[in-house]
C-alpha cells in the first residue's frame, strides 16, 4: 500500500520513506502549519482517547480541502504524541516507545511516523556523507507547541 505521511519538522531535512508491505510512504507536508481549532487538537492531543486517521487524505493541501477539521486534528494530535517521545541518540532521531498503543495511536499512523523517521535519519546520513552541512535538531518544546496551537 502506498500512503503518504503528513510530517514536516521545521529545520529537519525530511524527505520520502521506504516502501514496506502495509507502512505508508511518507511524502511530508507541514501539518503544524494547517489551522484547525486549537481547543480541538488539544482535546486530542491531550486526552486518552485512540487517535486513527486517514494519512493518504490527509497527505497534501490539496487532499487536505476534502477532510474534516477533527481528522486534521487528529492527525495533528498524533504528531504530537510521537515526537513527544522522541529523543536524540548518538546522532539519530530515535522514538522511545515501540507501539502506537504506547501512545493511544493506531498502528498505521505509528508505523508512518516511526518509518518517516528512519527515513529522516538515512537522509540526513546520506547528505552528510557528500559532503553536505547539514544541521538537524531534535523536535522541541516549540515544535511541539505548534502542533496545539
């Protein structure tokens, strides 16, 4: 199945993930941009309750006029409730918990997340071995903060 992500960390080099049987293909968009209610990704975000979305509709700008602001919440909540969990570890982005019931979100969206990740970290390696400057940082509170708001 070929699905696309909706991750985009500000000053992060993210580009497309690896095919892999039922893993959706990420080709990042900035979710933390997209407006929805703030008291509604909060909800999401904050709450205990099982968060699965659409990932292939809610991808690009252009899928995105077709789907509900709770969905676009949602989603915006997932991201959040991944990358608070993700830390730096001799160099790579690496997620802290194995399993999307870890975090209360479906394993689709989780296995997205964690592969859109890898590819993250292969990308920035493969920049950097041709000589590229590249300059990655870790999520932070502010990117966080930017998913809720």
């Amino acid at each position: 199945m070929k699905v696309s992500c909706v991750l985009l960390i500000a000053s992060l080099l993210i580009v497309g993930c690896t095919n892999k049987p039922d893993v959706p293909k990420a080709e990042t968009e900035d979710i933390s941009v997209v407006n929805v209610q703030e008291e509604l990704v909060q909800h999401y975000a904050l709450s205990d309750s099982f968060i699965d979305v659409d990932i292939e509709a809610i991808s690009t700008p252009e899928s995105r006029s077709t789907i509900s602001e709770t969905d676009i919440a949602k989603a915006k909540a997932a991201v959040y409730r991944f990358y608070q969990n993700v830390k730096e570890v001799d160099g790579n982005l690496v997620c802290e918990v194995p399993d999307g019931a870890s975090i209360n979100i479906s394993e689709t969206v989780f296995a997205a997340l964690k592969e859109n990740l890898q590819q993250m970290n292969d990308d920035v390696k493969a920049a950097r071995e041709k000589g590229y400057d590249i300059v990655k940082t870790k999520p932070d509170s502010e990117y966080l903060k930017s998913l809720l708001d």
